[in-house]
C-alpha cells in the first residue's frame, strides 16, 4: 500500500503518520507538506529516520497543480489522505483567501489528480464547524444542514463538497470525514488547549473569548485518527463519517481544569471580546462511524487533557520556538 497523506507535518497530520507507521508495517508513507507556520517537521523527526524507505517527505504546496502532478506521477497511490489545510478561524477572519486557496482550490486540484492517476480511494478529513452552531440540545448527524459560519467553515465546506461532487460526477472512491475539536501532543500553541497551557505554564493571562460558555465536543487526536483509519480501510466510498469525542466541555470549563491541574491561580484568566460569528456549541453525533465501523473513542477528556499538559510540561523544548514564531 502506498498511501499520500498530506498536511503530514501538522498537528493531526503527523499524529496519522505516526499511526501508520507504527501499525501498517507493509504500507509506504508519503508525506506532502507546504511546511507553513503550523507544518513542523519536528513533529516527526524521532520517527521519521527510522522509518527508512517506509516514509518519503515531499515540500510542496497543495495548491501548486504542477508539483501535485509531479508527485503523483512518481508516487503511484493507492490511496490519498487530505488533512492538508489552513485551519485556524480567527486568521480566517482577518484573512480568507489563504483559506480559499488552500482548502478549496488545493482540495480541487488533489482530487483531481486522483481521478487522473486513478488512485483507488480519496480521504477528505472535514470538521464539524461545516454544520454551524446547535442550540442547548442535539446533536450534528451526517444529515444535520451544512452552515458555516466564518470563512474557515466555508471553505471547508467547499472542500467537503467537491470531495463529494467527485464521487457522483467520477465515481472515485472519495470518502469525507468531520471531526469534533481535536486535542493532544503536537498542536500548535494558538488553539485553545495548548494556547492556556502554555500561557499558564509561563503565568501569561490566559485570554477567554466572551463569557467562556461556549461548548465543544473535545476528542483526542489519537482517538480522531483511529477513526480516520478504519473510514479510510472499510468506509463506503461517498459517505459522510463524524467522528466526535463524546465530550462535551465548555471553554471555561477546559482553561479552569488546565489552571488546576499546573496548580495556577483562576485570576491568570482575562476574558476579551468574542470572536465574530463564535458558533454557540458543537456536539457530535457519531454512532454511525461506531456502528458500521467498530470504533469507538478511548479518552475521557478529563484524563485526555491531563495527558496532554504533562505532555506540553515535558516538552518545552518543542513548542517554545514555535511561541516565539506565532
């Protein structure tokens, strides 16, 4: 099996290849990353030399249609991963192209070298903010109404559903995944989670957008690419898979239980305005990925997140540089 995994350098992105590596011994990795602020080739380089003629890195940019060709040329798939994007929703706010090239046109251009090169399944790894905000109750199912609300969402949603215009138009094995928000080692220090370790671990007020109520459903990393993985070998191609964590936390919620756990006092917390359009709450539904493919997420985010704060603790040296450079 030769598999492309794009965006192999990110925090999600590296986490997969990890997996793969670790558990598809008889599988070819290659990594495409365009290797911009979030892309961290340190993220893999315990692993990576190990790996040998396993693991083959590519510098390219999704959107670059010629050096897509030329990868794919080379490479012979059997099988594309797309994790490749720009994902962070207040730069998207301050500035949508970036996210319009890369989420949209890159996805565009991926696929269709898919098609060309007959590569035998696509996988779109999305997110659950294409569904918008829920009220105090439900869930988001495959069928909930797509409604994004900041231009990372949309063009998310974009990519969503070319992926998807491609399997009935072509008929390629495309298959799309939507996950709740993501936590665990490697994340780069502007999300929430690793942005409130650090910032506690150095006594920085920890910023909470508006009144901290908002909901998310946290899911670990690991718990989220199990899932990608078993989408990707048993899913129904043109299917839809959430992928949620079953754990539901507001943000306050979260930033307290990081304050505790680094035993720092609650006044580091400095709420500031919110964001535009900041969705209410998420919360995944995701028993048709349980049903159909037997998985089924292993972290509590209690003792999840309690993980990932030791993991930040013991690993100053990783995201240090990278807090000077955001």
């Amino acid at each position: 099996m030769r598999i492309l995994v794009t965006g192999g350098c990110g925090f999600i992105g590296s986490n997969f290849v990890r997996l793969l590596l670790a558990t598809r011994q008889d599988w070819t990795i290659h990594n495409l990353d365009a290797l911009t602020y979030a892309g961290n080739p340190a993220n893999l380089a315990d692993v990576a030399p190990q790996a040998g003629a396993r693991y083959v890195f590519h510098k390219a940019d999704i959107a670059d249609a010629p050096a897509v060709e030329r990868i794919f040329t080379e490479g012979k798939f059997d099988a594309v991963v797309n994790f490749a994007a720009e994902s962070h929703v207040d730069r998207s706010i301050t500035g949508p192209l970036a996210f319009i090239q890369t989420n949209v046109v890159g996805t565009a251009i991926l696929l269709d070298a898919a098609r060309r090169h007959k590569v035998a399944r696509f996988l779109q790894i999305g997110t659950d903010e294409v569904y918008g905000s829920l009220g105090p109750t439900g869930r988001f199912t495959e069928l909930s109404p797509l409604q994004p609300s900041s231009p990372y969402s949309a063009s998310k949603t974009s990519a969503d559903l070319l992926a998807l215009a491609h399997f009935h138009t072509f008929k390629q094995e495309v298959l799309v995944t939507r996950c709740s928000n993501n936590y665990g080692p490697y994340q780069f220090p502007e999300k929430l989670i690793p942005l409130m370790i650090t910032n506690a671990m150095g006594d920085i007020p920890l910023p909470v957008y508006g009144d901290g109520l908002n909901v998310r459903d946290w899911i670990h990393v690991h718990d989220h690419n199990e899932a990608a993985l078993a989408v990707l070998e048993r899913g129904r191609a043109g299917e839809v898979y959430n992928i949620g964590g079953d754990g539901e936390m507001t943000n306050i919620e979260v930033v307290k239980m990081i304050l505790s756990e680094l035993k720092k006092p609650e006044s580091l917390i400095k709420y500031v305005q919110d964001r535009l359009g900041h969705d209410r709450r998420y919360a995944i539904d995701s028993s048709k990925t349980q049903g159909e493919l037997g998985w089924k997420p292993k972290h509590r985010p209690a003792q999840g997140i309690k993980e990932t704060i030791a993991w930040y603790v013991a690993n100053r040296t990783w995201w240090e540089p990278l807090r000077r450079k955001s």
